[in-house]
C-alpha cells in the first residue's frame, strides 16, 4: 500500500480489501486485550497456530482483537462466521477446537458461556445476556477486527467520516454536526463538546493560528479500564477521531496522553499511528486536501492528577504534572500557552460515528440531555464482570441486575460506587435511576469516566470511603492547601473510626472539612475527593455511628472492631485454622476434636474465618 493522495484512492483501497475477503471464510478471534493476555490468549493463539499446522490448515485466519468486554471469562474466542463465543479458552483446548468446530461447526459445550443467572447456556455472543442490552458504538470493533490492522478498520467503514469531512465539510459544520448530536465530554465532566470545539476554533492565542488537540489517555481510577480497552482494541478509531476534531478547530498538532502503565495500547497505538503515516492519513495533506495533522503519543508517569487538563498540558511540557489557576481556560492558553482542545479516548471515538451517520442519528439515543452512549467498567461484586457500552438513559438495575447479572453468592445488593474515586455511591434506592449526567448528579454522584464499584452486604462503607479517600490522597499534587491537608485530616479520622477510635463529633468533622475542601480546592481532583465520604454518611450515617459509639462493624469486615471464636458444635478439627492460617498460635486443639480460640492472643485478622470450610468459626 503507498500513499493516499486523494479520497478516491481511499474508496478505490477499502473496495479492493473488501473484494480480497472471503467472508464465509472461518476466522478465529482471540481476544488479545491485556485481561484475556493475562488469562492466557497468547499461549492460546501460538497453540492454535501450531494445530494448524501439524494439520495443513492453511485457510483459515487467526486474529487478535481488543476486549471483548466480558473480561472475566477471558481468554475469548469467537468463531465465524458461526459466532460461536467460547469462554476460559487454554492451550490445551485448541485440539477439540479443531476437531469439532473448525472442521464440523460443533459447539464445545464445557466452552461455552453457562451462565449463572438463568442456568442456561449460550452459543452465540448475540444472545449472552452480557451484550442483550448494549448498544455498542464506540467498542463496535472491539473484538471483531484485529487491532494492529488498518485493513482490518478499513473494512469496518474506518476513514469514511474523515472522507465525508474532507469531501464537503467545512470546519463550521463539523462543529455544528458536533454540537447538535449533543455528545457531551466522556472524561468525567461531561462538558459540551461541541462549544469546546467552538471555543478553540474561535481562539487567537498569540496570533501565529498554531492550536493544540491534546487527548487525555491517563485513565487512573481504580477499577476503570473503558479508555484503555478503545486504545488496545480500536486505536484507529481514536486516531480518526482526533482527525475530526483537528479539522474542526483549525489544529495541525496533536498528542495521545497515555500512562506508562498501559504498554499494550501504546505499542497498539504506535502500529496504527505507522500505518496511517504510510498511507498519508497523518501528516501533510491528507487525502490530497490543504488539511494537516501531526500526532504523537507523551508516556505519563500515571499520576492521577494528571487528568486534570492544565496538570495533563503540564505534563506533556516537561514539568511536574500540577494543575494551575483558570482562567485563562485551556481553548485559550494551554499547550506551550497555544489554544488547546483537550478530550478523553472515549470523546474522540464517538466522532466518526456522528460525522458518518450524521448528528440526528445519534441524539436520538439517550436522553434529553445526555445523548449517545457510555462505556462502563462494572468491576466489584456483580456475576458478570466486564466492560460495557450502554445508551444513555438505562437504569442503575438493568446495568447491574440485566447486563451485570445481580450480586453472586446469594448476597444482597447494597450499592455502587459511580464515577470512580471521585464519585458517590447509589443504594437500593436508586436502582431506578436512569443513567445520565444530570441524574446521577441529583442523586449525589456522577458519571465520571465510567467507573461502576458494586459492593454487596458485607461491606463497610465506613472503610468503602477511606479506600477511595487514601487513593484521592496519595494522588494529590500537594500545590493546594484545602487538599493536600484536608484530605490527610479526613484520612486520619476514618481510619480511627475503622479502628474503634472514632469520637463524638467525627461525623460532623467529616462533613465540615469535605465542604471546605469541595469549595477551595484548585482541581478537580481536590473538589471532588470528598465525594465518596459525604455519600456514604449521606446513606449510610448508621454505620458511622455503629463505629463511634458502639464500637461495632454492622458489615462485619474491620477486624480491629471483631470478636471471633469457634463454634464447637461445627468444628470438625481439621486443623486448617491451626495449620494454615493463624499466625500468632491463637488456636488450639487436636485432629478431629474441636479448637479452642484465645482471645488474648487473636489479632484479628480473619484469616481462620475465611479458611474454615465447615463455618465454624463466628465474628461479632
């Protein structure tokens, strides 16, 4: 493939891969994103290859694609074009493999997805109650193209927005086809974009028209991956994208913000980058048009304030990532104190999608004013754990309950943790609250970039907040006072309260430092740290309380404030306690006679109650 000098070569290449392709033809998708990587898929891909060969199979094609999404039944495969979707796939499999379904189309049943549920078992990745309810947009290539082939995008309609833009758009409709789909910033803020890209059109900065389009890859919440699963599964898709937005704003310079932490979407990223280098979709005069964009791709440190716009910019200079005061605002003197236009992966990725089917098509998904979709990462206690991509608008139920699968082990729901650590949590009450930036607002959280924490009956909320409150601490840059000291003030006293020294007044002492901080704080970070804190009492004040004054775990889950011992009617005297798990000798007994447990010597820790198989062991 050479350079493409025009958009007519651009159709004239798309027509001839398309015409290359056999699509009866089987093809094996691994699900090669760092999840399934980590369960496996490359061990299972070299395996496969190796059977093919020990049995002359030529014709058939191996591809590794991005997240599936259903990330803990990894390692994936799907098999087409019988779309038959095998989960927990090893090398050892790939014989049986060959055998039934490449060579006779049988399904494998011990492969296939059994879900939990409904007891049922399911072929087709169509009818997995998993992807039932979403509305894949965005990850629409994620898992069904292999993501280090431009060919591979090209085929699924990759380019055909950027060639509708230079074909006949101007930057003003782009800006306006963008700001009538109502798409709303992806990166936790949920700003317009389509004023953003109004303002930096419209920045002068210093006169010379150099502007910045900067995206925010530096995805740091915990238990959050949707920006990273776009980069490894769909680079190309981020890098039109980005495209899009540059033409819009009058751009022809752009940076990939990325954590060092993510190396599989930066080498992703840097094929794709190639590959559109070499065929003229980065650079100068792409597609024959007056239209240049340069883009390179920044490693960050994985600084979590560094989500932070003037932080990011920052940090892409050369200094130490702290934000600074606004204004002036980042569209007017950002990078190198030229306009910048900054947005998250997910952001971009939307864009082809609205230039390509036009801004109507997607407002009339979603809801008055939160259109489209949005990607969550629903990690925590919930059956079916995984990435997804919902249209907005969906319930807080039909995200955990019908696409999550409900809480596991007879457990009951209690709440979940949105928008990450800078969120709130939601409870039973919520679960038919649609899911949109303004209600989740009201309800005291907030979408953020898509974090979902879901937490069942047997966790403390008390220490819920302090895990969040101790990752927004750490991450703290330390340049303002509210933050970096109020949220150490706020650290130390639930931790005493985890630990039985909770004082009269400590609730109120909470709640006083977090709305000084939420009001002074310089960043994001800062105004939204104590978020986590002030919903949790706002729910769940009792327990709070329990801590203080009775010195008592309603959950159950901080040792310092347990009493445990061993119930003999239900020891059996394996001596797994004794052998096993107790580290200071605080139990005592003989083979199949019951144990006996010290007080005096216990340290709480637990790990007796969480080895005992016969339930033996109680904790008040």
């Amino acid at each position: 493939m050479g350079k493409l000098r025009s958009i007519e070569e651009l159709e004239l290449l798309r027509n001839k891969i398309n015409a290359s392709i056999d699509h009866s033809q089987l093809c094996v998708y691994i699900c090669g994103g760092t999840g399934c990587k980590a369960c496996g898929a490359d061990a299972a891909k070299d395996a496969l290859q190796a059977m093919f060969k020990a049995k002359g199979i030529k014709d058939i094609k191996i591809k590794m694609t991005g997240c599936h999404g259903f990330c803990e039944k990894g390692a994936l495969m799907i098999i087409e074009p019988y779309d038959i979707y095998y989960c927990h796939v090893q090398p050892e499999d790939m014989e049986e493999i060959v055998e039934k379904t490449i060579k006779k189309g049988e399904p494998i049943e011990r492969l296939l997805y059994h879900d939990p549920v409904s007891g049922k078992i399911f072929v087709h990745s169509k009818d997995n109650p998993f992807y039932v309810k979403q509305k894949r947009i965005v990850l629409s290539n994620c898992g069904h193209v292999d993501a280090e082939s431009i060919e591979d995008y090209l085929v699924k309609d990759g380019f055909v927005a950027l060639a509708k833009m230079l074909g006949g758009m101007t930057s003003e409709q782009v800006v306006a086809e963008v700001t009538a789909s109502g798409l709303r910033g992806r990166g936790g803020a949920g700003f317009p974009t389509g004023i953003k890209f109004a303002e930096g059109r419209k920045a002068k900065g210093d006169g010379t028209g150099k502007k910045y389009m900067v995206c925010n890859g530096d995805e740091g919440d915990p238990g959050a991956f949707m920006d990273r699963s776009i980069m490894e599964g769909d680079p190309y898709k981020l890098i039109e994208g980005m495209l899009i937005g540059a033409f819009a704003v009058g751009s022809d310079e752009g940076y990939i913000y990325v954590r060092a932490e993510y190396p599989l979407a930066i080498q992703r990223l840097k094929i794709a980058m190639a590959q559109c280098e070499e065929l003229a979709l980065l650079g100068e005069n792409i597609l024959g048009t007056n239209f240049s964009f340069k883009l390179k791709i920044k490693e960050g440190a994985g600084a979590f304030v560094c989500g932070e716009s003037t932080a990011l910019t920052s940090s892409i200079e050369g200094g130490r990532g702290m934000p600074r005061i606004r204004p002036p605002q980042t569209a007017q003197k950002g990078l190198w104190g030229k306009p910048t236009v900054l947005n998250n992966v997910e952001t971009f990725a939307s864009l082809p999608a609205i230039i390509e089917n036009g801004s109507a098509w997607y407002a009339a998904m979603g809801t008055e004013k939160s259109k489209g979709t949005k990607t969550f990462a629903v990690a925590g206690k919930v059956r079916r754990i995984g990435l997804v991509e919902i249209p907005m608008g969906l319930t807080v139920r039909e995200l955990i309950f019908d696409i999550g699968g409900g809480v596991p082990d007879g457990k009951e729901f209690k709440a979940v943790q949105m928008g990450g650590p800078s969120g709130g949590c939601l409870t039973r009450d919520h679960l038919d609250l649609p899911i949109d930036f303004d209600s989740l607002t009201q309800a005291g959280s907030i979408m953020g970039s898509g974090g979902a924490v879901v937490v069942d009956e047997e966790t403390c909320m008390v220490d819920f907040a302090r895990f969040f409150l101790d990752f927004t601490q750490r991450e703290s840059c330390g340049k303002c006072i509210p933050c970096r000291e109020g949220t150490k003030r706020m650290l130390e006293i639930l931790e005493r309260i985890c630990i039985g020294e909770g004082k009269d007044g400590d609730i109120e002492l909470l709640e006083e430092l977090s709305n000084m901080i939420i009001s002074s704080s310089l960043c994001g970070l800062g105004k939204t740290a104590p978020n986590p804190v002030l919903s949790t009492i706002n729910h769940f004040r009792d327990e709070y309380e329990a801590h203080i004054h009775h010195k008592k775990c309603p959950a159950k889950a901080c040792p310092p404030l347990l009493t445990f011992g061993i119930d003999p009617s239900k020891c059996k005297g394996c001596t797994k306690c004794v052998k096993r798990a107790c580290p200071v000798k605080a139990i005592t007994g003989e083979i199949r006679k019951p144990h006996k447990l010290d007080m005096k010597l216990c340290v709480q820790c637990g790990a007796c109650f969480d080895i005992c198989p016969f339930d033996a062991v109680t904790k008040e």
